[in-house]
C-alpha cells in the first residue's frame, strides 16, 4: 500500500510505483469519485486507446428474465 501526504494547497503527488503500473503522464485527467468513506481516481483515456480492451469477454451471461 502506498501513502501521499495533502499539501497545504490540498494537492497530492501520485507515488511513482503508481504512476508507473498505471502508465500515468503528466497532464493526464482523472476522475475522483467518492466512494463510502475514501476517494477512488479512475484515469481517463482517449477512446482511441480503448480499442480492444474487452477482447475475450465472455458474452455468454445469462440475462435477467426482464432484460431479455
């Protein structure tokens, strides 16, 4: 687990062991999203970078009798 200090500008500096499993640049965006009792940051991306993630997805889940 990695920590971050807030500075006294409430800003935090992403551990690089982070930044680099996550191939994180500067200037990139990311979203915060309150989540219970913490904050999450989900890093945005171009659609252009998207392309084929969801390659081998099991398409096969059975739907709710409602949803079909």
């Amino acid at each position: 687990m990695e920590t971050a200090k807030i500075s006294p500008k409430y800003q935090v500096v992403i551990p690089k062991k982070l930044r680099d499993a996550l191939k994180l640049s500067p200037g990139q965006k990311v979203q915060m999203i309150m989540y219970d009792n913490r904050i999450e940051m989900i890093p945005l991306k171009k659609i252009s970078e998207m392309k084929g993630f969801l390659k081998g997805i099991d398409t096969t889940v059975t739907r709710e009798p409602d949803r079909v």
